[in-house]
C-alpha cells in the first residue's frame, strides 16, 4: 500500500515542484521501505554490479593509448574552421620548440 501512494506523489501529488530536499527525502523513504522487504538482495547485487562497472571502466580507460595532442583539434567542430586550424598550427610549432634541436654541421651530419 505504502508504495502504491508513493508513486501516487511522485505523478500527481505535491512533489511537483518539490524541493531538491523534499524529493531526496522521498528516495531516502522508498529506498527504507523497500530494504525492509525483499528489496535487500536487490541493492546489494546493485551495488555489486555498479562497483564491477566502475572498476572495468577505470581499467579500460587507463588502458586507452594516449592520444597524439594536436588530436584534440580535429573533434573541435564538425567542419574545419579557420580559427582552429590557425590555433593547430600554432600548437604544433609550439609542441616542435621542445624537441631537441640537431646541430647541423658542415657536410649534413650532427656535429
């Protein structure tokens, strides 16, 4: 019966409009409610499947390659823009200022 007028408020009743509080406090009440009943062994395999999601996420996103930087300017917009292809070339000139200068020396090879 309880859940039945609970999910009455939710449609119809009072919880329009609600507080951010008021509608915390109606999940805190349906989540007792419903741990008191057969709803334990739902929450605890819940949270065992979120926290066996959480873990295989993390590990394949450390595991993705790390990307190239100037990648981050092709998915800026859908067509090319010329801001940001004037903003790539500046990066990448800034990204070539860090490698190692080769000190040519006479004939073509390193000194």
């Amino acid at each position: 019966m309880m859940a039945i007028s609970m999910s009455l408020s939710l449609v119809d009743g009072p919880l329009l409009g609600a507080t951010p509080a008021k509608a915390q406090a109606l999940v805190a009440a349906c989540e007792k409610y419903l741990t008191k009943h057969p709803g334990e062994v739902f929450f605890a395999e819940v949270d065992a499947e979120s926290d066996a999601l959480a873990e295989r996420l993390r590990r394949e996103c450390l595991a993705m390659p790390d990307p190239a930087p100037s990648e981050m300017f092709a998915h800026a917009y859908h067509e090319p823009h010329p801001l940001v292809a004037e903003e790539q070339a500046w990066f990448e000139g800034y990204q070539a200022s860090f490698e190692p200068a080769v000190a040519a020396a006479p004939g073509g090879g390193a000194a």
